[in-house]
C-alpha cells in the first residue's frame, strides 16, 4: 500500500470511529434541544453553509492562492460540525447541550450540503488544474463513514445506555488517538510543503479564523452562552471529513496540506479562545 492510499484508509478509519464516539455520548433530548429551535438552526446554517464559505471564498481572491490551495480551503468551508465542539464550548463555559444538537445537525447535514457546495466553488479557482470530484461518490463515502456510523452511535446510547457508558471512555480514547496518527502521518508525509508555507499564507489563515469566530458571535443570539458556543462551533471546521474528501480526490497535493494545516491551526486557535471565554466568564 502506497503513503496517499495508507493516509485515505487512516483518516477514513478514524472518521467512523470517531462519529460512532459520538454517537455513543449523545442522547435524543439532547438533539431535540436544538431541532425544536427552529431560529438557532437557521442561524447554524447561515453561519456555516453560507457566510464561512463566503469570507473563504473572498479571502482566497484576496490572497491570490494556487488553486490546489484553494481546494483545501473550501473543502474545509464546506465540512462543518467537528467533533471538538462540544468539549470545546464546555471550556469557555458556553451551552454543551446546544453544542452537541448543532455538531450532530452540521456533521450529518454535510454528508449531503458538502458535495453540493463543492461542486459548485471548486471549479470557480481551478485555473486549468484538474478539481473534478464524484459527488455521488463523495455523498455516499459520506453516508457511510459519517452520518451511518454517527446513527450507529445514537441508536446504541438510546436503546442500550448502560453499554454506551461503558464504551464511551475507551472510544473516546481511541478517537484522539486515531486523529493523533492520522495528522501526525499526514504532517510528516507533508512537512517539506508545510515549511514552505509563506507567512502571508499564515495571515490568510488566522483572517478565516478570526471572521468565522465573529460570524458564529454576531448570529448566536442574546444567550450569552448559545452565542459562545455559535462562535466556536462555527470556527471548528470538520477536519477528518475535509481530510476524506481531500485525500480522495487530491491525493499527494497541496489540498491535503492546506487541509492539514488550517485544520491545526483552527484547532489550536480555537481552543485558546475557549480558555479566554471562559476565563472572561469566570470575571463576570
């Protein structure tokens, strides 16, 4: 097996593994929460299908990227609903329940918007390169690998619970342990690009970051803390689906590497501002 199709099999593993972790920790009330809340989820959709995509879109163009950087890019715009958003949203002292519904809605609704936002922004900055994807392809991979196995998960927690807690701990374990292999080999397949990375290029990504924080604040609400967990929710973009898509269909390209490191660098990013909210909460 080749380094592109060992990476694709990795990160494919750890997706399943980790919706059906997910799974496993979410109860139905807790998802009710937020379908019953019809004004939250359109802002949720608003914030994610539409306003991310767009300031990525703008900031792309005002950087001048290569296109197989673009794609990375809006590959990530287009995979809400990571997983980090709840632990994250815990953090800053935000609303775990709402976190929780709007990472479930956004992780199973990109099984089927993601394919169709592609399609329609990748070839927008393709310049002669090849950004082709099988939509059907990618929504069925999605089905299967995403929403299937996070159903999996919550069918388990509803129907057996007392077996859902005692898997949860060691599937979460086993969750941060796959995405540590599968970026870590990702990093090391991809440093010689990733040292190559302009600073300008770092500028560009902490603009995305900082305007989806002020995208997911300014469409939270006047909950105090709906709208802190809008703000971080909204910057964490699914990087394990993003990863799924990129490797499958730009497998050894810079797609991979702008997945990788805007992915890490939102993650990190977005965890310092968690410890900021929550020490501003601590103050109040």
């Amino acid at each position: 097996m080749d380094i592109p199709s060992l990476i694709n099999t990795l990160v494919t593993i750890t997706l399943v593994e980790m919706m059906v972790a997910i799974g496993l920790r979410v109860t139905v009330a807790e998802l009710l929460v937020v379908t019953r809340n019809w004004a939250l989820v359109a802002r949720g959709i608003l914030a994610n299908y539409l306003c991310v995509p767009s300031v990525t879109v703008a900031l792309l163009l005002l950087f001048d990227a290569s296109p197989m950087v673009a794609a990375g890019f809006v590959i990530l715009a287009a995979c809400p609903g990571a997983p980090y958003g709840p632990p994250f949203t815990a953090i800053a002292k935000g609303d775990v329940a709402v976190a929780v519904g709007l990472m479930v809605l956004l992780a199973g609704s990109s099984a089927v918007v993601a394919p169709l936002l592609l399609g329609g922004l990748l070839p927008w900055r393709s310049e002669g390169e090849s950004m082709a994807i099988d939509a059907t392809k990618i929504v069925v991979t999605l089905l299967l690998t995403q929403l299937l196995p996070l159903c999996v998960g919550v069918v388990m927690r509803h129907s057996w619970p007392k077996l859902a807690d005692r898997l949860q701990g060691p599937a979460t374990l086993l969750s941060k342990l796959l995405n540590l292999a599968a970026v870590g080999l990702i990093l090391v397949v991809q440093f010689p690009l990733l040292i190559s990375i302009r600073p300008v290029a770092f500028a560009g990504m902490l603009a995305l970051l900082v305007a989806s924080w002020a995208i997911g604040w300014l469409l939270g609400g006047r909950d105090l803390g709906v709208r802190t967990t809008m703000m971080l929710t909204t910057s964490l973009r699914n990087v394990a689906v993003g990863l799924v898509i990129a490797t499958g269909s730009f497998a050894g390209t810079a797609t991979v590497t702008a997945v990788a490191a805007y992915g890490l660098i939102s993650l990190l990013g977005t965890l310092a501002m968690a410890m900021i909210l929550a020490r501003i909460s601590h103050q109040l």
